[in-house]
C-alpha cells in the first residue's frame, strides 16, 4: 500500500520539530542561561531559578511540557548544574567546549587550575561577614609568619606567580577572593598568569590588584608598585 | 490610526473585561478619546462592569445591516470621553458570526476615530477571538495565578503566535515549495508554533528575516489578576521568560494585580470598580498596569 511520504500525524509529530529544540542544542552555559565567568553562587541561583520553571508541580510552565520532557529537561539541568559547579569537571568542560570551537567570548582558563574549593560551602557575597572577620585576623597573622611574603618585599619586581605562591600559601582560593573583593574569578586569574591585556586599562589592573592583595591583608602599595614595574617594562 | 489593544485571556473570569473596562476608564480620565468594543460575541457583557444594564444599539444592528456604519452602533457612556460598542441583545447565534461579517467588522474597527480601542475578547481559541486579537499588533494576555488559567493562557498565546505566522508565511511566496515539495500553504494551516518556526529556517535568508522582524515587532503583555499574598510575585515575569525561551517570541510582564473583594462587590453593584474605590490596592494595581502597558506602547512606537 502507498503511503503519503510524511507519515502519519502520530510519526510526524515524534519526528517533527520539538518545542525543546534548542534546548536540545544548547550547552551547559546556555541551558542554564549563565554567562562563561558566572560564580558558583551564580550557577547555583541559576539552578534554582530553572527548577522553579520547570519542576513537575511548576505552575510557570504548567501544560507547556508534557512529562517526559520535563523528564528530559529535568536531566539536562541537572547534568548543566552539577558540571559547572564542580571546578574540575568544569573547566575540563571549558576546554571541551574550546576544542569544539565554541568558545564564549575568549576566557578559557590557561595552564594549571586551581585546586577545588568546597564550592558547596560558599555563602552569598556580603553574607559571611563574621566568617571574614576571623578570616582576617587569621590570615594576617599567616602573612607575618610566611617566609615568602617577606622576601616578596625584599625582591624589587614581583610576579603573577609570586603573587599566587603566596596566596596558596595563605591557603586561599581564587573564589574566596573574588566573593570579598567582587573582582571575577577571570580577572584574579589573570592577575596571577600576568595576563595584562585582559583588563580593560590600567587603571583597574592596578585597582583590581590592590584589592587582590588586601584581601590578602598585604601591603597592597607597596606590592603593587613591584608588580606594575614589571608592567611598565614590558611596554 | 486608533491604538488598538485586543484583551484576552483563556480562561472565563481571569478578569479580560474587569480589566478592559478598567483600563478603558482610566485613560478617558487622563483625557483619551477611548472606545470599548465588546468582541466577547457570544458572552457579551462589558456594558454591566461600567454600570449601563440596558443599551439601545449593539454591534449586531451593524452585523445584521440595521444599521449602514458601525459608528452608528457606538453609544456614549455616563463616562466623559469613554464610548461603548455594546454587545447586549446580540441574538443566541452571535458567537458563530459568519467569515464574511467577521472581516467586515474588522475593517469598520480600524476605521474608527478613536485615540484608544479596547477589545474585549471572549475566552477560548476559536478563529473569531483569534482574528481580533490580529487586528493589531499588539494585546494584552490576562490571567490568574491557577493552573487552569495559565494552562489556558499557554494555549491562547500559541495559538495567536501561530496565527500570525501563518498569515506570515501566507504572505510571502504561498507557492513556494519546501522541502519535499507540498505547497508552503497546505502545510501552514493548522501547525503548531514549532513546525512554523522550523519552516522558517527552511526559508531563504531575507525572508527569513523579514518574518522574524515581523514577529518581534508584535507587543502582547501578560498581566496576572486575582494575585494573593501567598501567590509568588515572580511569576509572570518566569511565565514571560519562559515563553520567550520555548516559544521564541517576546511577551512582557505588565504586572500583577492583586485579589481584592470589592472587585466583587462594585460588579454586583453594577458600578466601575475604579469610580467607586479609587484608592484601594486593586485600583493601585491597575494605575501601575495601565502605565505599564501604555509606557511600553510608547516606546514601541518610538
């Protein structure tokens, strides 16, 4: 029997264009609707927001979906969220998604990454007031006893390795970092990896390198000056 | 060119003629020649939510060629400024009005010489609330924060979506073959959202993007009603940002307006809500949504 080549409604409509196409095409980054630098709060937020939409018992996207899309977009998220929370397989995604020739706006993170933060335990930026203040006085006390940050004064120019040699030596991460001084991740980065053209002038080179090196209760002018003489030689 | 504003909603009693008689009120306060038009045909009855129990023209004196114009049929309001298209005494068949009386209709609306149309549209999908939310470019979808409402609402702005497109795709080439060759046209006719915009990208390139400039110049707006303390405020701009993602065009949150009794009470009175309780929170609401929706209008043109 000949039949019409489209099929019947029934295959055409499991074959046919999907209301979750998109989805379907869309990277971690995109599905979860976050920019390539977002923070681990982000991301988490991100999430939130998304479960909000599209759990069983949403009333948002109630009778948009039918309930194995929902399934399928349920896995989705949850494969987005627990990717690009975790640090490793993150930036192992990132250089996936950079091999792939996908790259969103240029930040891959370069060389060695830093080691995992138990990003789980980050609060909010501004809500962990009490959990600084201890920090603080810890850490500067740290900073006195640490042979290296004494001889980063002797030396006359100083390093983005310097620089990072003494913050794991403080024990602090590059996302501790960022969540006090509300510099990205990627910018701190660079700032170790001595990436200068990344910053939009110098002027906030040297702005986001005196925060940098206060929330490291360091002498943030006199480190800094080191470090931009450095800067003006290469130029 | 009047500024027509179609207002509709899937579900009965979401609040399209609370809010179409409301809105319609405040902008002949600030001054605006405004026309309410009952497109509600089968369920007309926006002349009782502003206090005019009995009307002596209807649209069907127009419809049934009583009348020659459909200025005709317009009746003042005890409301200065504010003119009404009654639907009262439409006889029990008005609801299937015929295609040709429909385009007729149609055409007279846009003729007429008003800064400000509102049409209350009845619920449901039928091609005649559908036809009367194309006649502009832009409408306002309301709904309750219930899920048979929002249900309804996803059904509404799909089914308006795919309208549109169709006219669309109608418009350009109808004879353009795609893909394996059946007409562009047969193919267009009953599709939902998705297949039409999979057929878009089928289209050569300046077509394609003539359509989808075509479809981001459409305004709707979403206003959720009856909102209760316990309901979550976020909740329309998430329904908005949901759409844009799955559906792919934009509707913008207009606000929400909350739950209040004496809604209830000023209808059984049979007196506009906003003459009696000017100030009480709903009313509040309702300044806020009307900014809104005509801030937005404003910027669209500009």
């Amino acid at each position: 029997m000949k039949r019409d080549r489209e099929g019947s409604p029934e295959h055409r409509r499991i074959s046919g264009p999907s209301i979750l196409d998109d989805f379907r095409r869309q990277n971690h980054y995109e599905v979860l609707n976050l920019p390539v630098d977002a923070s681990p709060y982000d991301v988490r937020r991100a999430y939130q927001e998304a479960l909000e939409i599209y759990h069983e018992d949403s009333l948002v996207s109630y009778s948009l979906f039918t309930p194995w899309e929902r399934k399928e977009i349920r896995a989705r998220l949850d494969e987005a969220f627990s990717t690009l929370i975790h640090e490793e397989r993150r930036a192992q995604y990132d250089r996936l998604l950079g091999a792939r020739g996908k790259p969103a706006a240029g930040l891959p993170p370069e060389g060695v990454d830093p080691p995992s933060v138990p990003t789980l335990d980050l609060e909010p930026s501004g809500a962990s007031s009490k959990v600084r203040g201890i920090l603080q006085e810890e850490l500067q006390a740290r900073a006195q006893a640490s042979g290296t940050v004494q001889s980063l004064m002797a030396q006359e120019v100083i390093t983005g390795a310097d620089l990072r040699k003494v913050r794991e030596e403080l024990h602090l991460s590059l996302e501790q970092i960022a969540q006090q001084t509300k510099i990205r991740v990627q910018f701190l980065r660079a700032l170790e990896a001595d990436r200068d053209a990344l910053f939009p002038s110098r002027y906030h080179l040297r702005s986001f390198l005196k925060a940098y090196l206060r929330a490291m209760q360091l002498d943030a002018e006199a480190l800094a000056a080191r470090y931009l003489k450095r800067w003006q030689q290469k130029l | 060119m009047p500024y027509i504003l179609p207002i509709g909603g899937g579900k009965g009693g979401s609040g399209k003629t609370f809010l179409t008689g409301n809105l319609g009120l405040l902008l002949a306060k600030q001054g605006h020649k405004t026309l309410l038009f009952d497109a509600d045909l089968g369920g007309a009855n926006l002349h009782t939510m502003i206090g005019m129990s009995h009307t002596e023209r209807s649209l069907f004196d127009f419809v049934t060629k009583k009348v020659a114009t459909l200025q005709e049929v317009v009746i003042e309001t005890p409301i200065p400024n504010l003119f009404l298209i009654s639907g009262a005494g439409n006889p029990l068949h008005a609801a299937n009005i015929g295609y040709e009386q429909k385009m007729k209709t149609l055409k007279a609306v846009a003729q007429l010489p008003y800064d400000y149309i509102l049409l209350d549209l009845g619920a449901g999908t039928s091609y005649n609330t559908i036809d009367f939310f194309m006649l502009s470019g832009s409408g306002i979808f309301i709904t309750t924060p219930e899920p048979t409402s929002i249900e309804n609402v996803y059904r509404l702005v799909r089914s308006v979506y795919a309208r549109k497109m169709q006219q669309l795709l109608r418009g350009q080439n109808p004879r353009m073959p795609i893909g394996d060759g059946e007409s562009l046209k047969a193919r267009v006719l009953s599709h939902s959202p998705e297949e039409l915009h999979a057929m878009l990208q089928g289209l050569e390139s300046s077509q394609n993007q003539a359509l989808q400039e075509a479809l981001r110049a459409l305004q709707f707006r979403l206003v959720l009603n009856q909102m209760r303390k316990q309901d979550n405020p976020n909740l329309g701009p998430l329904i908005c940002k949901v759409i844009e993602r799955h559906l792919g065009f934009r509707v913008t949150f207009a606000g929400n307006i909350c739950l209040d009794d004496r809604v209830h009470e000023a209808v059984c009175r049979r007196l506009p809500f906003l003459e009696k309780y000017p100030h009480s929170s709903a009313a509040e609401d309702l300044k806020q949504v009307c900014k809104n929706i005509f801030m937005l209008s404003r910027e669209g043109a500009g």
